[in-house]
C-alpha cells in the first residue's frame, strides 16, 4: 500500500487474492493488483519486461499498472491492473487455444534473453539430488522421478521441432477471463522450447485444437511437466496450498503415465 501510495494510488486496504510461493492481492479503492515474492531466486524483473514487450505487439497479457519492479527490504512487488473476472466457468477449449496461439504468435515478435525449458528441468533434478532440501522424498520414489525426469529431458530435447519465447505455464490459473477478453498472466517461469511444452499445461482437450502439434511429443511433455510439479512440492520450503497431499497424489499419477 505504501508503494502504491507513493505513485498517487488510493490505496487503504489490501485483500489477499492467492497466497502460495508468491502474494497476490488486491489493493482498494484504486483496485490495482500487486504481487509481492521474496527477491532471493525471483524473476520479476524477466516478468515485467515480457509482460511490457508482448502488451506492445498486442499479445493477450494483462498490463502493468507501473512498468518497473519495487524492491522492499527482502521482497520485490509488482503492480498490475486489477480484472473483475467476467466467469467462474471453465474457459471453452477452443478459446483457449486460440488465445494461446495468439500469445505464441505475439512471443515470435519478442527478443527477449530467457532460460530454455532443460534449465527449469535442470533445476527439478537438482532438487531431486539434494536430500537436504526433499527429506520427505522416499528413496524409490527419489530414484524414479529422477530417472523420469532425466528420460523426457533427453526425449523432448531431441525431437527436434522448432523452439521458441514460451509462458512455461500457461495454465488455467494463469488465464482470465476479463471484460476486454482472455489475457494471460504469471511470466516469472518464460522460456525457450517447443510449443508442446507450453500445450502440456493446458487441458487435454487445447491440445487437439491448437494446430500443427505433435501429439507424441505433446504426451513427453505432458508426463515431463507432471514430474517437474510433483518434485516442487517435494521441497521442504515449498508453501504451495495442501503441497504435501499433491505430492504424494502426483507421484501416483506420474507412475501411472510412464506405465502408459
């Protein structure tokens, strides 16, 4: 609130929106949305600068409400423009696909330095290897989401298919359903890879409409993306809601796939 009201923003009250590893709140009666994260190991700085670079070619992203990153003794805060949501329904497949083709579409356009998808793979078998930070992680289960993860690593890495800018999460909480239509938010975790990769976070059936895909790879993806959650909410300091319960449920899930 202090920041905001440094910028000439009313803000007396904030209500909290979301809170797991990163704060998102509502800030009134200037209705502007703020999202606070601890500065060590964040990226919010690759997030506005996407986020800035997509609205300008006219990608389907919410806008900023300052362009720049706030730092605050150890966090930083990031201030956008607050949607009252349209639908609590589930957004229809084939507008969902259209609207991540359109985001590809407009990420095409971007130059921006960001990770390639082996880097955030890299890190979940990082985290995997270091006992310290997963002490929960039963030693069959550390064995074989480390073997999964190395496997479609090596799998979607040698497919092939063209690379390109990425959300790396374009999930259905990353998607809004606004007054000014579908805008797509959250673009700390861009990367560089194929399109499938982004495809795999999405509901099954935004796969069969999005065109050109490769549906083999698109499962690789799908399965590689299921071990990359399952292993974060393995971390000790993980603060997702409920995150031990979705580990071991996941886990279940991803020895379900790779049998398939």
């Amino acid at each position: 609130m202090s920041i905001a009201s440094s910028l000439g923003l009313t803000a007396y009250d904030a209500v909290v929106l979301h809170n797991s590893n990163k704060l998102t709140l509502r800030l009134q009666p200037c209705d502007v949305l703020a999202q606070v994260a601890p500065a060590a190991h964040q990226c919010a700085q690759l997030e506005v600068d996407t986020a800035k670079r997509l609205f300008e070619v006219g990608s389907p992203v919410a806008a900023l409400e300052a362009p720049e990153v706030f730092v605050w003794d150890d966090y930083v805060v990031t201030l956008w423009t607050y949607y009252e949501p349209v639908t609590t329904q589930a957004i229809p497949p084939a507008d969902y696909a259209r609207a991540l083709e359109r985001l590809h579409a407009g990420m095409r356009r971007v130059d921006l330095l960001t990770p390639h998808f082996t880097d955030r793979v890299s890190e979940a078998q990082t985290l995997v290897a270091d006992h310290d930070r997963t002490p929960k992680l039963a030693g069959a289960d550390r064995i074989f989401l480390a073997g999964t993860l190395d496997r479609l690593r090596r799998s979607v890495s040698d497919s092939g298919r063209p690379e390109q800018l990425l959300h790396g999460e374009p999930h259905p909480g990353n998607l809004l359903s606004t007054p000014v239509g579908l805008l797509f938010i959250d673009f700390e975790t861009c990367c560089r890879g194929p399109i499938e990769f982004d495809l795999a976070h999405a509901p099954d059936e935004v796969g069969g409409l999005y065109p050109g895909v490769d549906q083999h790879l698109l499962r690789d993806c799908r399965t590689l993306m299921l071990a990359m959650i399952t292993t974060w909410r393995w971390d000790r300091d993980d603060q997702f809601p409920d995150g031990h319960r979705l580990g071991i449920e996941w886990l279940s899930e991803l020895r379900k796939a790779t049998a398939r």
